[in-house]
C-alpha cells in the first residue's frame, strides 16, 4: 500500500511539475511576442516618420526626421520659403534658364507670384537682363515666421545682388506671404504653399565696381 501512495505522489509530482513548465513556456512565448511586436511597432514608427526631401536639382534625396512638434514644421515652412525665393531671384541671363526656375517656383506659390512675374516681364525687366548679360542672386538673411496663427505669416529679409560686367548693384531686399499646408508630392515635398506673395521693398543701397 505504501508503494501504491508514493506512486501516486510521484504522479502528481510529475504532473505539477509539466504543468508548470507548460505554464511557464506559454507565459514566455507571450512575452517574446509582445515584446517582438512592440520592438517592430516602434521600428516602423522610427522609419515611417521620414521625409525625403529632393536636392536643388530634383534629383537624390536626403531623409529627415518628421515630427508633429511646431518647430520642426516651422523648419520646413522655412526651408520653403527660401527655397521658392532662391528659385524666384537667382536669375541667369538666359531666357531658358528664367523661365526654368520661375517654372519651379510657382509651383510652391499661388498666382500672386505669376501676377509679380508677369509685371516684371511686361515690363521687360527678364528681356534687358538677357541682353546685357546681366545675372541677378539673392541672399536671403533671415526668414520670420509666425507659427500661432494659421495660415502661417512669414516675411523674408535679404539682399539683392545685380551684377553687371563692371558693376555689382546691391539692393535692400524685404518680402512677406502667408502658407497654408497641402499635400505632399515630388515638387513640392513640404506639403506647402505660399499665398499672397508681396515684395515689400527693394531698394537701391550702392553699387560698387567689380575687380
């Protein structure tokens, strides 16, 4: 009989100890695979939250972090809007090449900036430019943002550089506008677009002779 009662320990022994096992391992595989799914969640979120942005030829693309925090956005409306005025103000003398940057930057900008474009042109400003070889660049000092308000109110503060064959005039430069978002694309990879674009001042400060 004394046989039969350790026997049945013995069962029951071995038994607990399967179930804990079981238990065990089962507990554990939860664990893996929570922790394998929160370690794959989070490595898409890390990856999903770039943007790439094309390079001034429209060519290769660099990556950057997106974030929904106000300053990295106010970073891109910035970027934005001194993207669109390098494409506006770097001009060369050649009608192609005008045309080309003009093209590029109207698409970051509404018909206020056609309407700027086209009084200029009926007024032969890009047509003198070309035949007296002259090439027009902008340097752009500091770009103002207010992200309160929406849309967002920026003005840009700079200098205008017309340099001829034996004189480089410099002309005080100030602009403002307003962008609201819109979607993403190819050419316009901030999902922005600058409104009612106004140039504010460009005045003449001096001209000095080239070396």
């Amino acid at each position: 009989m004394e046989n039969v009662v350790k026997y049945f320990d013995t069962i029951e022994g071995s038994f607990k100890r399967t179930k804990f096992l079981t238990v065990s391992t089962l507990v554990a595989a939860a664990v893996v695979a929570l922790g394998s799914l929160f370690y794959s969640a989070s490595f898409v979120a890390r990856h999903t939250d770039n943007i790439y942005l094309l390079d001034g030829n429209g060519g290769a693309a660099s990556a950057t972090v997106s974030s929904s925090t106000a300053v990295d956005r106010e970073l891109e409306v910035t970027d934005h809007v001194m993207r669109f005025h390098e494409l506006m103000f770097n001009l060369s003398p050649s009608s192609d090449g005008i045309r080309r940057n003009v093209d590029r930057a109207l698409v970051m900008c509404d018909k206020s900036a056609y309407d700027y474009y086209n009084d200029l042109s009926e007024k032969g400003y890009y047509s003198r430019m070309v035949s007296a070889n002259i090439t027009q660049q902008i340097s752009i000092d500091s770009v103002s943002v207010n992200m309160r308000v929406y849309p967002y109110q920026e003005r840009t503060y700079g200098k205008v550089y017309i340099i001829r064959e034996s004189n480089i005039t410099q002309y005080d430069f100030l602009s403002q506008g307003q962008l609201i978002e819109i979607g993403r694309s190819k050419f316009n990879p901030h999902g922005l677009m600058l409104e009612k674009f106004q140039v504010l001042r460009n005045e003449k400060v001096q001209t000095r002779r080239r070396n």
